[in-house]
C-alpha cells in the first residue's frame, strides 16, 4: 500500500494543482499587503519536515525569518505569547492533534495570519485557520505518509510562488506531475544492497536538501526499523563524524544549489574516512552512487527527490522482512497534547 501511495502521488499533485488556483492567489496578495515581525510553522512529524521546506523558502525568497513554534508554550506552558504581526503556518495530514490545533485557534484569536495546509479539509484544524488550503492527496491508508507528504511539499511551495507572484516558479509547479512520473523510474536498487543488512545509518542534506533527509531518516526508522539520524552536511563534523568507521552507511542528498559543492566534498571525504556513501546527486555529477531526478527549477528538486526515495524505501522495507504499511508501535493519526 506505501508503494502503490507513493506511486499515485503524481495524479495527486496534479489535482491540486488544478484546484484552489484563486484561493492562492488570494492569500498571496493577503501576505504580500501585510506586514509581519514574526512567522511561525505548527507540526510534527513529516508534516514539520514539509514545513521546513516551506520555511527555507520563505526564508531564501521573501527574506521573512521562519521558526519552528514548541507548541507545548500553547498547550501546556500557557506561555503569553505575542500574537500581533505573526504569520502561523501549519501543515497536517489529518488536522486531529490538538498539539497543533489549539496553537492555530491561539493565534487567530490573537488577530494572527493563520494557514493551514490540510488534506483533511473537514478537520478541526482546516476550521481553525483563517485560510484553510487542502492537499488533495485524497485518503491515505499506509500508516507511512508518503502522498501526502509530497502534496504537503507542493503546497508550501504554491504558499510561497503564490506570496512572491513568481512566475518560474509558478511554471516550475505545473510542471511537477511530469517530473514525479519520471523521478518514480529511478532505479536505486544498489541502495537496498547497502541496507538491508545495516543496522544504522546517517542521512545527510543542507540547506533546501536538509528536510529531505529529515523525512528519509523518519522512514527509515518507521518502515524498516533501521535506526537512522539526520544532520547537516556542515553540522556532521561537530560529533557525528565519532561514529564514522570502515562500512558505515551515509546517505548523501546533494541536489542542485549553492549547498550542493559542499556536500559533494563532503561525500568524498567520507569515502576516505571509509564510509560506505551513497551519494544521491543530479546525473550531472560523475561520482553519484543514486541519480537524483531534477524538477524545471532547483528549490523544486527535493519534491521529487522524495518522491524517489520513497520507492526505494518501500522495497527496502520489504527485502528487510517488514511491512511498511503495518509499522510497530505506530498508528495513522497520531493525537498529542
């Protein structure tokens, strides 16, 4: 079921893209005509990895500093928080956990910008927000997110051409149904040689890169209970490098960009130290171990990026003995105050 998810999330997009095209362009000039000293992302999970993608966007384009709220400061804290000129964010597949509703309803209360990007859109969360955008993945099954992952991507990326009113960037979008088709035929078979048999594993990105190995690393753990942990390539010298000895598995996403160089160095590095790398870049580069599709413009490529690995992940799950779609311990709609 993660497979066939992850498969259809093309014609997913494709009905989003097709949907809500004015209720974007109504919230672009809603953000473009007010001013905000403060913007805020609500998640958890691969909803919060979407939301840090959509967050370096913001950050890389519109210039506006985005944070990651701790919504216990809501929930548990009661902290006063000030809620005047703020932008919340939010991302969710269900719109259930009140971890994540109740900060959306504080801050609206509060006179707040307040969107949530939902593909549940009769959800408590969707009725929260002041602007409620669905995803459009339709119902998903595998207790892995997979579609709705990649429409939760697209979403944040609509936010941000629809904020900006960029036209490539906008083009780029409609392009993505094609580009998601392609990036499924990707064969990244000699990744699931490296690790059905590990044991561990370090996922490595940088900037725009970096959510997508947040959200690799998650579902290496959920779906084949490989422990696996997320850093940056310029934060991966500070510590984790200790763990580092002959064999150990480092996945690398260097897609296009100004970070991309220096995880390419980094990679070579690594193999000298004598890490088993599996360099997932652009058919451009020579040295690549996992060919990395590209979308029709750089700050797209990680949608289709995921959409790769997650091919391969549910393969992997599989040549592991597991079930990606019957995780242990976890369930679809996880509830947290």
């Amino acid at each position: 079921m993660m497979l066939k998810e992850a498969l259809s999330a093309a014609d997913c997009v494709a009905t989003q893209l097709s949907h809500d095209g004015d209720r974007y362009a109504e919230l672009g000039r809603k953000l473009r005509s007010t001013s905000f000293s403060t913007a805020l992302t609500i998640a958890r999970g691969s909803s919060d990895h979407a939301c840090a993608y959509a967050a370096y966007l913001i950050m890389a384009r519109l210039g506006r500093v985005v944070a990651s709220l701790p919504m216990s400061l809501v929930t548990l804290n009661k902290s006063p928080l000030i809620t005047r000129d703020t932008l919340a964010i939010s991302i969710s597949q269900s719109g259930q956990s009140p971890d994540v509703v109740e900060p959306i309803k504080y801050f609206r209360d509060g006179g707040a910008t307040t969107i949530a990007l939902v593909n549940d859109i009769d959800s408590p969360l969707a009725h929260a927000a002041e602007f409620a955008m669905p995803l459009r993945a339709g119902k998903e099954q595998s207790v892995a997110a997979t579609k709705s992952f990649i429409t939760s991507l697209v979403a944040g990326a609509r936010l941000v051409a629809a904020w900006q009113n960029d036209p490539e960037l906008l083009a780029g979008l409609e392009a993505l149904p094609e580009s998601l088709r392609a990036a499924t035929t990707e064969d990244w078979s000699s990744a699931i040689e490296v690790l059905a048999p590990a044991r561990n594993i370090m996922v490595v990105g940088r900037g725009i890169s970096f959510p997508v190995a947040l959200e690799a690393s998650l579902k290496f753990k959920e779906t084949s209970a490989l422990q696996a942990e997320a850093f940056s390539g310029a934060e991966i010298k500070h510590g984790p490098m200790a763990l580092i000895e002959e064999g150990y598995p480092l996945v690398i996403f260097a897609t296009r960009g100004p970070t991309q160089a220096s995880l390419l160095a980094l990679a070579t590095e690594m193999r000298g130290r004598g890490a088993r790398v599996l360099l997932a870049a652009p058919a451009d580069v020579a040295d690549r171990d996992l060919t990395l599709p590209i979308a029709a413009t750089p700050d797209l490529d990680p949608i289709v990026a995921i959409q790769t690995f997650y091919v391969m992940a549910a393969k992997l799950s599989a040549a592991r003995g597991m079930d990606p779609d019957q995780p242990r311990h976890l369930s679809k709609v996880t509830k947290t105050n």
